[in-house]
C-alpha cells in the first residue's frame, strides 16, 4: 500500500470514528431523556440502534487489521492504529452503558419517579462533553485537551458518589418499595454515566501516548464508595 494510500485510509478511520462518537453520544442523550420522560418508546429505540454501533466496531477493527497487514507501520503510525483499535473499543463500551440505560428506564417507566432527576442528567451532560472533547483531542493530536478531559473525571466522580450517597438513604430506610426498587435503578444509571466518563478518559489518556509516546498511568480517580457500593452499582 503507498504511503498516500495509507493516510488516506487513516483519514477515513478518522472519520468513521467521529461518525461512531456521535452516534454513541446522541444515544446517551436519548437514554437520558427516555428516564427522565419515562418514555419507554424511546428507550427501546436506543436499544435496537445499539446494532449499529457494534457493526461498527467490527468494521472499524477489521480495516485496521488490514492496515497493519499490508503496510509496515512505522512507530508513530503503529501508535495511530494502535489508539484507533482502543477508541473504537472505548466507543462500543459507551454504546453498551447507553442501552444500559435505555433498559433502566424502560424498567421505571410505568410508574413517576420518587423525585426529579436533577444530578443524573448533569453527569450526563458532563460524561458526555468529556467524550466530545477527548474526540475532539484525537482527531486534532491535542495533548492539552487530552489532559484536561482526565482532569475533568474528578467533579464526575464527585458528583458520582454525592448521588450514590443520597439514594442510598432511600434504599436504607425501606419503608417504601417503590422508592427502593426506584433509587437502585437510578444508582445503577448513574454508575453507567460514571463509567462512560472514565471511557471518555481513557480515549483522553490514548490520546497523549499517540501523541507523545508517554504512557498515562491510569489511576482511581474521586472517592472511594466502599465495599457497599461496588455490591449495589454493577461491574465496569
């Protein structure tokens, strides 16, 4: 493959990633909404589309594959397909929390919520302007935008585990199952939205090493919750 072949073919993944980023961030969006509206159509629309997403990622991973088959990368474009591989993989994860989203609202959709979501859609718009941003970061090599999505995992993180904090006194009381059954589902949403930031700053961090050749040491970020919420939110 000549070398202006390849470029053209990384251009290409370039943009069918941000096509990809787009699609997962509007889900997000959408499944939001779905909870809040309780709007059961919509969440089952997010649902279904979630197939998009996934052919995608098979797609995406397939051509990279070619490329490291028919050229011999040099170490900064192995860097470049290497990132690609991961952003893709990061992508499809949020794609994966969006429907998890989308199946929590279908759950809490026959009945009111206990009270109004207020926070949940803050982290959301929060996870989701860091995906935009690290994307942002990737197609333009921007390693200070990079560093500034991972700082930005804090205040989710924190925001996080005030919620947590607060549902958790409504699964602690008990009185009222409805409530419970509510406030655990909406832990578990919150949770999807914290992962899809820590997804966002692993795009961040991927970013910097393509860049620089320096790899981020990933590290906890926020509070610990403690063994009681890493039982009630589910596994990364």
């Amino acid at each position: 493959m000549a070398r202006s072949a390849f470029d053209q073919e990384l251009s290409e993944l370039q943009q069918e990633i941000l096509r990809m980023g787009s699609l997962v961030e509007k889900a997000v969006e959408l499944a939001v909404q779905a909870l809040r509206d309780r709007d059961r159509q919509l969440a089952t629309q997010v649902i279904d589309d979630d197939d998009l997403v996934d052919r995608l990622e098979v797609d995406l991973e397939e051509r990279c594959i070619r490329l490291i088959a028919l050229q011999q990368p040099l170490a900064g474009d192995l860097r470049t397909i290497g990132t690609v591989l991961k952003v893709i993989t990061d992508l499809e994860r949020v794609g994966d929390y969006a429907t998890n989203i989308a199946e929590v609202a279908v759950r809490l959709a026959r009945e009111p919520l206990f009270k109004p979501l207020i926070d949940i859609p803050r982290l959301a718009e929060m996870a989701q302007r860091m995906l935009r941003q690290s994307l942002d970061a990737f197609v333009h090599r921007d390693v200070e935008l990079a560093e500034a999505v991972c700082r930005a995992d804090d205040p989710v993180d924190d925001l996080f585990a005030a919620l947590y904090d607060e549902l958790m006194q409504y699964v602690a009381k008990g009185a009222d199952m409805v409530r419970v059954t509510q406030a655990i589902n909406l832990i578990f949403a919150a949770r999807y939205l914290e992962r899809i930031a820590d997804h966002a700053t692993n795009i961040g961090e991927r970013v910097i090493y393509m860049v620089t050749g320096k790899r981020v040491a990933h590290q906890l970020r926020g509070r610990i919750l403690g063994s009681s919420a890493s039982a009630a939110a589910p596994s990364p």
